[in-house]
C-alpha cells in the first residue's frame, strides 16, 4: 500500500463530519479523496432503512467497498471505514463474510475520535439522523474500540470541552503515528513527508486534543 488509507472513526456526536470538511478546504490535502458517511448518506436518501438494520449496514459495507475500489491507488481520507458497520450491526458480520485483518489491511491509519456523549448531555446534540441516546453511543464507543483497536494504526482522541484547541497541540503526535508510514515509503515516495510537514504548517483542528496514541 502505496499511499495514505486514513479512517475517521467514533460514536455518533464525535465531530468526524467537521473535521472532515475542514481537511476539504485545506490545500495540503488536494491530492486527496473524500468520502462522507455513508450511512447518512443512505438515510437522507431513504429513511425506511430505519426498519431493517442488518439490510442498512449490509449496503453500508457494500458501498463504502465500492468506493474505495474505485479510489485506486489514490490517498483518501473517509467518515468512517468498512468495519464501522459491523461496530453498529455485529449482526452482518455473519453475513459479509470477512475478518478483521482483512479489512485492517485496506488502510494506513484509524483515528478515533471520542463522541461528546462522554462530557454529558450539555456536549452531546441529536438531529433528524443522529438520534441515538447517549447510553447508546457509549455503547457503540466501546465497539468501535473493540473493532479498531487492534489495528498498527490505530489512535484514540479524546473528546475536549475547548473546542478552540488548533493543529498545533495534535502536530507532534499526528507526525509520530505516521512516522513508520514515513520510514517505510519515504525512499520512494518522499512527498509522503512533504505533505505532512505542509499539513502541520497550514492545517487546524479546533475540537479535539490527541490526549493518547495507540
């Protein structure tokens, strides 16, 4: 794998559709693809998904494998990653007939941003889609944890109450998680590198604060 595979992971109300749409506008990342959560996707297109879950994460899986296909050799960065469904549904595990490893090999990197479920009702918000309870999205934090986990690529950031944080309190730790990315490709690929420094110089996240990587 020749190229940056980054997950944006985390229970609902964990701020992925902002950071992803922050990392849009940044120029560092105009090689780049992005993908949006699919599950929204598919609801605000068809709210009837609703009574049949396992059918709902079933076609989840299926497209977001179809667009990673179709990204190729392409670097890509994507609201949530295939085994997100299963973290919802364990369900279609059965179904998919799959592994963990297998699915861990399609990317570089799994950042997990913790829901604001965990600061209490005064953080957490619900909207036409994201309806779930907070006990539920604990809930669904833990299986996300338990999926992801395992993966070499794996970090965990914490949800934070200052949402005025900036790139410059995750700059160190985002370079060292990516650094055995580096060290492996950076003979044949030494833009890899110059495209991080860049990203360190230009771009900021104001929601959260990487408090550990795993």
């Amino acid at each position: 794998m020749n190229n940056l595979k980054i997950v944006l992971t985390g229970a609902p109300g964990s701020g992925k559709t902002i950071i992803l749409n922050r990392l849009k506008q940044e120029k560092s990342f105009s090689d780049f693809l992005f993908f949006d959560e699919m599950a929204r996707l598919l609801l605000e297109k068809n709210p009837e998904y609703r009574k049949n879950w396992h059918d709902f994460h079933l076609q989840i899986f299926k497209e977001q494998c179809r667009q990673e296909i179709e990204a190729k050799n392409k670097s890509f960065i994507t609201d949530r990653g295939t085994l997100d469904a299963v973290a919802f549904h364990y369900e279609i595990i059965n179904t998919i007939k799959t592994t963990f490893e297998d699915e861990y090999r399609r990317y570089t990197h799994i950042i997990h941003l913790e829901s604001t479920a965990n600061l209490g009702d005064k953080y957490y918000k619900t909207d036409r889609i994201r309806t779930e309870s907070i006990a539920k999205v604990l809930e669904i934090e833990n299986n996300l944890k338990n999926i992801w986990g395992n993966h070499p690529g794996y970090m965990f950031i914490k949800a934070n109450k200052d949402f005025e944080n900036k790139y410059k309190n995750l700059l160190n730790l985002i370079l060292k998680s990516f650094s055995a990315f580096i060290n492996m490709y950076l003979g044949c690929f030494p833009q890899i590198f110059i495209k991080l420094f860049s990203i360190s110089k230009t771009f900021a996240i104001d929601s959260f604060l990487i408090l550990s990587v795993l």
